[in-house]
C-alpha cells in the first residue's frame, strides 16, 4: 500500500464522508480550518482544493485518484431516505464490521487497485476447475439467522416486502466468453438455520445471466426448507438476460446491475422480479406466489457468492464488484444525489 492510499484512508477515517472529486468536497466532521488547510494542500491524498471550495463548490477539473479508477465515493452520507444499505469499499472500516458474512478467503477480498467510483472493490477470483464456497451477504431487516447481539444489520426490526439492490460488476479483461455460477442472491430467510421461504438466484453459466425466483413453502403455509440452497427449493420460473454481461466484449469495463425482488400479498400471486442491466430492463415477471400465505418474515438477506467456473478459460481470472446498495425502491445506475 502507498503511502498517499495510507493517507486517504486515514483522512476518510477521520473526516467521515468527505470525498473529493473534481474539486467538489463535503465535509463532515473535521473541524472547518484544519479540513480546509488538508484539502487546500492535497495532504489527504486527494487533488488539492483552493480555500473557499469546500461544502460542494467546484474547483476545477476531474481527477481519478491514484490506485483506482473512480474519482469518488459512491455512497451518500447521509444515506437518501429509502435506502438501506451501501458500500464502495472504500472507508477504513473493516469489512466484518459492515456485512453479515464475509468470508476470510484469498478468492473474496477487497483490494485498492481497482474501483468503479472510489479506488476500492471486492475482487473475486477464479481458479479453473474449482467452485467457489466463499459469499459476502448483507443482513437487513427482522432476520432469524442473525444471532450476534451486535450484528450489522441494517433496519433491524422492519419487515421487507419489496427491496431493490444495485451493484456494479468488471470483468477481467481476458474474460472468456461463459458466466461465473451465481453471482447474486436475494432471499427471505424464514429461520435461524437459513431455511429460505424465498428466493432469487442470478446466475450465468453462459454470456448470459438467467433470474430464478423460487419458493420454498409448503402447501399449507410452512417453511419446507431448513438450510440456504436447499434443494428443496422449487423454482417458479426461468428468466434469460439479452445482454452478454459475461463475455470478452463486455469485458474490462463497468456494468450496473439491479434487480427488484416484491413479494406476493400472503395467499395471492402478485409477486414481481426485474432485472435491470445498465439501466436497461433485460427482465420483468409479475404474477409470481414467492410464499403462499407465508408472511413471518420479509425479504432479509442480499448476498454476492463468489460463484463457479464454467467452460474452457485462463486458469485464473478475476471480476469486481462495487458500490453495493440496498433500497426500498428504485436505485438507477446514476450515482445518487450528495
């Protein structure tokens, strides 16, 4: 690590949500004179900004900050009102402290080298033949399966019956044309050994991704599964993007993806599941019975796997994900409002 990256993430510690891009800074927390003598002179490893062009006032012209693509932090502080969730990896934080799950494991990490919006994301790697066992999951809302008393968990006593979430995905540049297995899970938890009563499965074993939701309650209003990936499981439909997210051609640049999970009124079939790429829909299904008359808990549970391998390839690649957030609606690729 650098020392001008030591330096951001020591600033960001300590400032809160200042960001700099372009000269547009926000400040938080550090008091006014010595936050303006730090940015005036570049100390915190950003661009210098000239006094007077603090609290969002522009200073001049675009600068990617080193070590990274991205110019700025993605998530908002505060976060905007139907927001649940958000993370760009890029605050000192440690990631355990902000998810649910996130696997020790050198195939999930976060590394400072690469980044859609700040210089930080999760990378993923995958070895061919082998097939990834590693996940980081955001627990949120009333969630049986969490058990720690302090956990982060995001809204902690509210039930989810519709819940958006938005990341953005890079692959490497040597891609091949196939999918990497699962690479995002949104479900809803139904007890604490993680029995899912729903679920919505993206997955891509080809260019293509395909959308599964399925349901995992019984007839008569419970819960038939006792674990995640439960086979059990049974899928309601199939849903096929047009859009060849995982091929050499989309590969070494930025996608968004997002992708809208409502569940059934309890007894009714008016469900819904969207899926949109690049702020285009690839996927719409209404009509879906995600649980029967099933209703002890709500959507609680946003989960990126670290997936599998498929077809011939490098032996090891890599992909990316950042500025993961979770909302009550519609997210939008657009970086959101600050």
């Amino acid at each position: 690590m650098t020392q001008a990256t030591r330096w951001r993430r020591d600033c960001a510690q300590h400032r809160g949500s200042t960001a700099w891009s372009g000269g547009y800074t926000a400040v938080v927390r550090w008091p006014a004179l010595l936050t303006t003598l730090l940015l005036a002179t570049g100390a915190c490893g950003g661009p210098t900004v000239p006094f007077g062009s603090l609290e969002g006032e522009p200073s001049g012209d675009s600068t990617t900050t080193e070590g990274g693509e991205g110019s700025t932090p993605e998530c908002p502080q505060p976060l905007p009102p139907d927001w649940i969730f958000c993370e760009d990896f890029d605050a000192a934080t440690d990631p355990a402290s902000r998810f649910f799950e996130f696997d020790i494991d050198p195939a999930m990490e976060v590394v400072d080298t690469v980044g859609a919006s700040g210089t930080s994301s999760l990378q993923v790697t995958h070895v061919l033949g082998e097939v990834g066992q590693s996940s980081v999951s955001v627990a949120f809302g009333r969630n049986p399966a969490v058990t720690d008393p302090d956990p982060p968990q995001p809204w902690p006593n509210e039930d989810f019956d519709e819940v958006f979430a938005r990341v953005r995905l890079k692959m490497d540049e040597d891609w091949p044309d196939t999918g990497p297995g699962a690479f995002l899970v949104m479900a809803a938890y139904g007890s604490s050994d993680r029995g899912e009563a729903s679920r919505l499965l993206l997955e891509a074993l080809a260019p293509q991704f395909v959308a599964t939701p399925s349901t995992c309650v019984a007839p008569d209003g419970t819960l038939a599964c006792s674990r995640d990936n439960d086979p059990a499981q049974t899928p309601l439909t199939a849903l096929e993007g047009r859009t060849p997210l995982f091929s050499t051609a989309y590969a070494d640049a930025w996608h968004c993806v997002e992708v809208h999970m409502k569940l059934n009124a309890p007894g009714g079939a008016d469900g819904l599941v969207e899926v949109w790429v690049d702020d285009v829909l690839e996927v719409s299904q209404a009509g879906l019975d995600w649980r029967g008359p099933w209703q002890d808990y709500g959507i609680n549970l946003f989960q990126i796997p670290s997936g599998g391998r498929r077809g011939d390839s490098p032996t090891v690649f890599r992909r990316w994900v950042d500025d993961v957030a979770i909302a009550r609606s519609r997210i939008g690729c657009e970086s959101p409002p600050r």
